[in-house]
C-alpha cells in the first residue's frame, strides 16, 4: 500500500471520528499517530508525539492566549462591559430599533477585551435581549441580534483565532489584528444598517422606545464605560504604537483588567476563581487541537498527500478567483459542522500552500478565513452562537426563532465576504499603511 493510499484511508476515518462526535483534537491526534506508525514505524511516530508537541509549544507568541483569555474572562465576571450596553442604549434609544443598535455596540465594545463570539454573545444575552423584550421587540430581532453581533468577537482584537492564525502562516499578529479591526468595524456598521432598515419596513419588529434621560444622566451613562475604555487604550494604542509585541500586550491587558475590576470593586474570589479555571481549561482545550493539527501537518507532509491535493485542484487550471469561491464554500459548509478551531487547525495544512500559490495574500487570506468561520457559528446546524443564546433566554425564543432571527445577518455577511474578495485592499489598507 502505497503512502498517498494510507493517507487516503487515515483521513477517512479522521472524518468519521469527527462526525461520531469525538473531539477533534483527540481525533486528530489519535489519526496522526496511527498514521504515522503504519507509514513508517512505532519509533518514528512515537518520536513525533515528542517533537511536535514541544516544537509548537515553542512559540513565545502563543503565551498570549492565556493572557488575553485571562483578560476577557475577568471582564466577563466582573461585570465591566455592561456600562457599554448601558451608555449606548441611553444614547441610541430613539433611533429606529435603537436598542438593537445599543446591542450591537456593547458586543464591539465586549469583543475589544475577550476576542470570543461565544463569550460576547453569552454575556450581551444576559443583558440585552431580556432588555428588548421587555420592550416588546420582537425575540426573532432581538436573540438574533446578539447572537449576530456576537461573532465580531472574533473579529476586533484580540482575536483567538488569528493568533493561532498567525502562528501556524507565519503571519504577523499584530497585522492580521488591524486586518480585522478593519473588518470588524464595516461588520457593526452592516448590521446597524440592517437593524435600521428591517426597522423601517416593519416598525412592529422594535416598537419605539423613549428612554427619558437628561444631559447629566447621559453623561454618567458615558462615564460608566471607562473600565473597558482603559483596558482597550492601555492595550492597543501600545500594540499598534509599537510600544510592545502581541505577548506583552496580553500580559498588559490581563494586570489591566483585574486592577480596574479591583477599582471598581466587583473582583470577588468567586469571580478570580471562575476566570482563572475558565482561562486554564480553555487554554488546554486549544493547545490539545493545535498539536493535534501539527501532528496532522507532518503527517500530511510526510505522506506526501497535502501536496498531491493542492496539485490536484491547481492542475484543474481554474482561475484564482474560481478556486477561491471554492475554499469559500468549504469553509461554509464546515463552519455548519465543526467549531471555528477545529475548522482552522484541521484544513490549513492542505489549503495555505493553495492560497500561497494562487498569489493571494496569506495575511488577507487570515482575516478573510476567520470571518468565514464565524458565518458558522450562526448557520445551522451548529450555530454555536444560536446555541448559548438559547441557554441564555430560555423559552423567550425557540431555536427556530433564533436561526431566524440570524437569516438576514448571514445575508449582510456573505455579501461583506464578497467585498473582501474583489477588493482585497478593503483588509490590507490599514496593515500596509501601518507597516511603512
């Protein structure tokens, strides 16, 4: 049997293992290993397990997953960001599904100090979406929303996923973080856009509210968003000003947050032990799939099959644009199946070498990639975001209500996708004019 033949047949039940729900980073480990050891020997592939680990682990960059978890998560159990959705829905009350609008700026605001959708959605769900509802807006705009917004957590820095990103490409972190920040913002304005719009052609969507508040209230309100403001200054004007690198900025950003939560006195033990063991477990739960997907990457490497993939499709003669509509549809149809890591780390080995030799940019291609996997963390069947939005609300809104709600939100990102496409400059502006 030939190595191109076992890699075929490890593959396959890499697939398998995946779609019987056992977690990928177990799965691609396990099949890495095996395939290793049937291509060579039990030395070889037990050598590897050693290497590879520790070669990834090497990374000085990666020490700043911890610390930027570490970062949102004390701000999600301290409590900080919920001046922001405060302030803003003070503020934008009166505009035309004015607190869907507020929504969708506390999940901005929240995304600059966790980098996770999932924990952006949790939190404004909590606050926001009772909020709506109370005011009779309708739980399709409001759970959708939130769940919606929620994935410009990814987006706006710190991102997880373009840290991990930008480790495995080789690509700068800090690029790819003004990338996004880019992206990120045309996001939040699409979905104020589209908040306003559907609004407007169906007023019984958010009926009006008028948020009585006088010019000295409207300022404490503003006031009230200073702990996340600090966080957000303190950390970014010095990553973009140079200052310091992707690393220190999570370090910085973690002693920055438990002080402000020491100031505003809502840093209780609970809330330190809660953000602490969420930080540890997180962190362990992606470093097993990134090893896993070096493991996978050697093994790809070693058999020889990455290359015959990429070979395939390119020897098609496809123009890079066709082939890059086709990368888009793959990662749409596994952001429906698989969590945006697994997603990542289990195909960039086959796909970076065919971005790389269609002359798109790896970085433009990084920022690009991780707003095709939050599309799926909205898309049916998974929806992650759906999903904890539904823990958060309850009965207020079936699933059903939620996907939904979410439809029109999938429509604004596909066509934001598009746009990154036909003008790559959209992404690589800010990067390159900070860069000279």
């Amino acid at each position: 049997m030939t190595e191109l033949q076992i890699a075929g047949i490890f593959i396959s039940i890499l697939l398998a293992m995946i779609l019987m729900r056992i977690p990928i980073g177990i799965s691609l480990i396990a099949v890495s290993f095996g395939g290793l050891w049937s291509m060579f020997n039990w030395n070889i592939a037990w050598g590897s397990l050693g290497i590879v680990p520790y070669s990834f682990a090497n990374s000085w960059v990666l020490s700043s997953i911890p610390a930027f978890l570490f970062m949102g998560f004390i701000c999600y159990h301290t409590r900080l960001t919920q001046g922001l959705f405060n302030a803003a829905q003070i503020w934008l009350s009166s505009l035309p599904g004015g607190l869907a609008i507020a929504s969708v700026f506390g999940c901005a605001g929240f995304a600059a100090v966790t980098g996770s959708s999932v924990a952006c959605s949790a939190a404004m769900g909590k606050i926001a979406v009772p909020e709506m509802v109370r005011h009779r807006y309708s739980p399709e705009l409001a759970t959708g929303t939130v769940a919606a917004a929620g994935t410009i957590g990814a987006l706006i820095p710190p991102s997880i996923l373009m840290i991990l990103y930008g480790i495995i490409s080789r690509q700068s972190v800090s690029a790819l973080f003004l990338g996004g920040l880019v992206v990120g913002v045309i996001t939040l304005v699409a979905y104020i856009v589209l908040i306003l719009v559907r609004v407007k052609m169906n007023p019984d969507l958010a009926p009006p509210v008028q948020i009585s508040a006088t010019r000295a209230e409207k300022i404490k309100a503003l006031g009230q968003t200073w702990p996340v403001l600090l966080i957000v200054i303190g950390v970014f004007a010095g990553l973009f000003g140079g200052a310091f690198t992707p690393t220190e900025a999570g370090a910085i950003g973690a002693m920055l947050s438990t002080i402000v939560a020491l100031l505003y006195r809502t840093l209780t033990f609970k809330a330190l032990r809660m953000a602490i063991t969420e930080t540890l477990t997180t962190t362990a739960a992606l470093l097993i799939i990134a090893v896993g997907a070096s493991l996978l990457t050697r093994f790809l490497a070693l058999s020889g099959i990455g290359d015959a993939l990429s070979d395939a499709i390119l020897g098609f003669g496809a123009a890079p644009l066709l082939i890059m509509i086709g990368i888009v549809c793959v990662y749409l149809a596994l952001g429906m199946m698989l969590e945006p890591v697994g997603a990542m780390l289990l195909t960039l080995p086959i796909v970076l070498p065919i971005v790389e030799e269609t002359g798109y940019s790896l970085l433009w291609f990084g920022v690009v990639l991780v707003k095709l996997l939050e599309i799926g963390m909205i898309t049916p069947p998974m929806g992650m975001n759906v999903f904890v939005i539904k823990g958060v609300v309850g009965n207020t809104a079936s699933l059903s209500t939620i996907f939904k709600g979410v439809f029109w939100f999938v429509i604004v990102d596909l066509l934001i996708v598009a746009a990154l496409i036909a003008v790559p400059d959209i992404v690589m502006f800010l990067p390159d004019w900070v860069g000279r």
